[in-house]
C-alpha cells in the first residue's frame, strides 16, 4: 500500500544561530567554505566544517541528487530493508546517487534531554557518536528514506532513537529539514496496517515532518512475517520502486 504525504506544518522549529556561509568554486567542482561564527575559524575544502554547504549545480550543470537512506531494522536484508533498497533502485534509475546507513551497526546513544542542541550559538548535540556524521550526511543529502519494521506496535527502537536525535539537527544548519523529501517503508508480521501498530509509526512520521516542514512524498508498507518475505508481495515492490522515482523527480 502507498499513501501520499504532504502535511501542513504544526508549528516552528527552535531558533538556532545561522553560521555564515560562503561558496566558491574551483576548477574540480565545488569549493566549500565557511565560517562559524563571527571572528570563528575558517575552514575551506571539500567538505570542510558541519556547516559546509555543497551547491546543487556547477556553472549551470545540474548535479545528481542525493538520496540517503536509513535502515532501522536489526537486520541488514530484513524486509523494511528489502523495501528500502526498492525505492533506492527506483531513485538510481532517475540518475540519482544512493547512499545507506545501517542504524544497528552504529554507535547511537538515546537523546539525554540536556537542551545543548537548542540554546543559542549551540555547537550540536553534545553527545560524541556516530550521529555526528549522520548530521552531516542528512544535511546534505537532498532526500531521505526510512525504513522501519513494526515492533510492538510502532517503529523499531532503533529507528526512535534516530527520530530522537534529530532533534538537534537545526543547530547544524537552520533550514535542516525543510523541503527534505522522505520517504517511508515499513512492514510488519500482522495482515493490517492498523492492528499490527504501523499507523502508530506512521503518524509519528506525519506529525514530526510536518512539524518540521518537511515533505513527505510517500510512503510504502506490506505485511511480511518472515525474512525476505516481502519480495513477494509484487504490488508494494512495484510501489516502492515508483516512489524512489518521484522521490527525485520533484513530484508529489
């Protein structure tokens, strides 16, 4: 099954000191230049600093849009996987550039609640794992996919802790989520959407990227109990390599 997104915004995201930022190219590609803060250290280079800013085009050549896709699954070829890297095929196929993070393979603590990502002139989260670079990857990418399966009626743990942590993602970059296009896919071992708990981790998904304004352009998700499972169900395979199309192309 497939549903569009599209929701209004609920409500205004934190204030964060903007760094400045400036760009200049090379002969290469895309120079990366900027600075902190007011008098703060400059760093130039490709990549240089969190607060670097790739352009989307160079000299009017239209560059590859990125799409980054989160596994929040415990198995790196489960079924939300299978279906998450359906729709990375239906973005490559738009010519678009895929990377995958594999949420379980990483070192991800819970957010502790400290508010350090949103006082004024904050630096990010405070905690030092692998959400650091995460941050980077999210910021730059142009879309996003997670992938989720239902566990005891919502997103899996793994996958919450993300959502969580992305709460600090605006002391990287101001406009961080918005006009990110996402995409959804889930799976769970029940026969209905609605008493497996999917519509739980569908509405978080909802309220949180229409809090941050951000677009949902689909969402794909499938009954399948068993490991690789899923590729049976033609019709949702089919669904999610569309969406990983229109991820990229700029429909809704």
């Amino acid at each position: 099954m497939v549903v569009r997104g599209g929701f209004p915004a609920r409500g205004k995201i934190a204030p964060h000191a903007a760094a400045r930022v400036e760009i200049a190219f090379d002969r290469r590609g895309v120079l990366w230049k900027h600075q902190d803060s007011p008098g703060g250290k400059e760093a130039c280079g490709r990549g240089a600093g969190r607060y670097g800013e790739r352009m989307k085009s160079q000299k009017g050549i239209a560059m590859k849009k990125k799409v980054l896709v989160i596994l929040g699954s415990p198995r790196r070829k489960g079924n939300s996987a299978i279906l998450a890297d359906r729709i990375a095929q239906g973005a490559k196929s738009a010519k678009a550039g895929v990377e995958t993070i594999f949420l379980q393979g990483r070192k991800i603590a819970p957010c502790k609640s400290c508010y350090a990502c949103q006082k004024e002139n904050s630096k990010g989260c405070s905690i030092r794992d692998d959400m650091q670079e995460i941050y980077l990857k999210l910021i730059e990418a142009d879309a996003w996919v997670i992938a989720s399966p239902v566990y005891w009626f919502t997103m899996s743990a793994q996958t919450k802790i993300f959502m969580d942590r992305c709460f600090a993602l605006g002391a990287y970059r101001k406009d961080a989520f918005k006009g990110k296009r996402i995409a959804v896919a889930m799976t769970y071992g029940d026969r209905d959407p609605m008493s497996s708990g999917c519509v739980n981790a569908v509405r978080t998904f909802q309220d949180a990227f229409g809090y941050t304004e951000s677009q949902i352009v689909g969402m794909v998700y499938g009954s399948a109990l068993d490991a690789g499972e899923i590729r049976s169900n033609e019709a949702v395979m089919e669904e999610a390599f569309d969406l990983g199309k229109k991820l990229v192309s700029g429909d809704m």
